[in-house]
C-alpha cells in the first residue's frame, strides 16, 4: 500500500518551499503550525517536518517543531535537520516519533556509530538512519 505523507519545510519559523534547496528562493506557505493542523485536518496522519536552519547551522526551528509534535495529533512525526548529536536527539524524541539522521552518518562516521549505537542499542544503516521514540 502506497502512503503519501506531507513535508513542512521550515526557515526562521516559517513553512517553506525552496527551489533546489536555497534560501530565499521558492515559495513561502506561512505558519508551519497551521499547516500542520490543515494537513491534520485534510486527513493525513503522519508528517515528515525538516528543520532547514538546523541544517544549515544558522537556527533552530525546534521549539515549533515540537509544538507541533504535541499539539497537532499526527500519529506519526518524523522529524530531520541539523540533529548532531545525542543531546537533540533525545529531545526531539520526547515529543516526536522518528528523527531522520542523514548527513551525519556521512560526514562523521565513527562519532555517529558511537552515539547511534550506543544511545538506541540498534544497527547503523548508511546513508539513513531513523531512531525512534519507543528506543528508548
């Protein structure tokens, strides 16, 4: 079965479309909160949410993110970007239910076996590697 779920990008706070991924560029959507309830409400049960300043290294768009991991009703939140260590990891999945690892295991390969490992006690799959919630 073929399972559609919706993608809120977000940029200083706000939901996102960019056009092969640079700034500026794209379409603005507005608030990601009230997206993610439109997205609810159109009857999608899961979302992915990617943190685009995290990525980059200039912000952190967690506090909506995790607002709407606990507000909106998803039953499934996988979220991405900029998750470097264990520290977010841990609080991104007090709230959501997946975080997506990406560049990380790439970039830093023994740092992230270590703490990927260690922390969820489950194997490394490269290039991508989800944790979720219930691993801990």
């Amino acid at each position: 079965m073929l399972e559609v779920m919706p993608s809120i990008d977000i940029s200083e706070g706000i939901a996102v479309k960019r056009v092969k991924g640079q700034r500026g560029t794209g379409l603005i959507l507005g608030d990601p909160f009230k997206l993610a309830q439109e997205a609810y409400g159109d009857g999608y049960d899961k979302v992915h949410i990617v943190d685009l300043d995290a990525a980059e290294g200039v912000g952190s768009n967690e506090d909506v993110i995790r607002r709407i991991c606990r507000e909106v009703g998803f039953s499934h939140v996988q979220v991405g970007g900029g998750i470097r260590g264990i520290e977010k990891a841990r609080r991104l999945l007090r709230d959501c239910d997946y975080i997506v690892v990406s560049t990380l295991p790439v970039t830093d390969r023994v740092s992230s076996r270590s703490w990927l490992g260690r922390s969820v006690g489950m194997g490394f799959s490269y290039p991508l590697t989800m944790m979720s919630r219930a691993m801990y």
